[in-house]
C-alpha cells in the first residue's frame, strides 16, 4: 500500500475526520474519529492543551494552532500513525 502524505493537515483548518485519520489508523473516518478522540484523552497534557486551544469533543474542525498542539506531542501525522501502529505512541 502506498504511503500517505499529511503535508497538507500542517496548513490551514482541517475536519477531525481527516485529522484523525492522519493519526488513528482505520479504513473508515467514523471509527478513526472516534479512535482519535479516544486517544486524546489517553494523553492528559496534551488533551489540557487541546481544550485551551478551544477544542472540543464535539468540534469538527481543527484549527492550526490545534494541529500544531497534535505535532508538537505525537510528531508529524505521518511518522506518528507508523509508530502508533507499532504501538510506540
């Protein structure tokens, strides 16, 4: 299977959906939302960050700043999901 790549997630808003399937390995945008939804909340400084920029359980869109908050604790979505999937995040 051809790689992915999430360059794009790191300018602009961007749907959680897309977002989570950036990080969140799934076939299907529903299960890898409510995976990365989960998984938020698995990570107590980074969840804290997340509602400090605004986020929600329920906000649909991601803001940059965000994304940023995502990077900054689990990497690039790219590098992140492979190591999430060898259960290193």
């Amino acid at each position: 299977m051809k790689a992915q790549n999430y360059d794009c997630l790191l300018e602009g808003c961007h749907p959680v959906s897309e977002v989570a399937k950036a990080y969140s390995p799934s076939e299907y945008s529903s299960s890898a939302t409510r995976a990365f939804r989960r998984s938020l909340k698995q990570f107590p400084k980074l969840y804290a960050e997340l509602l400090e920029a605004e986020y929600t359980d329920s906000t649909p869109v991601m803001t940059p700043k965000q994304i940023a908050i995502l990077v900054r604790h689990w990497g690039p979505p790219g590098q992140a999901r492979i190591e999430m999937e060898k259960g290193k995040v």
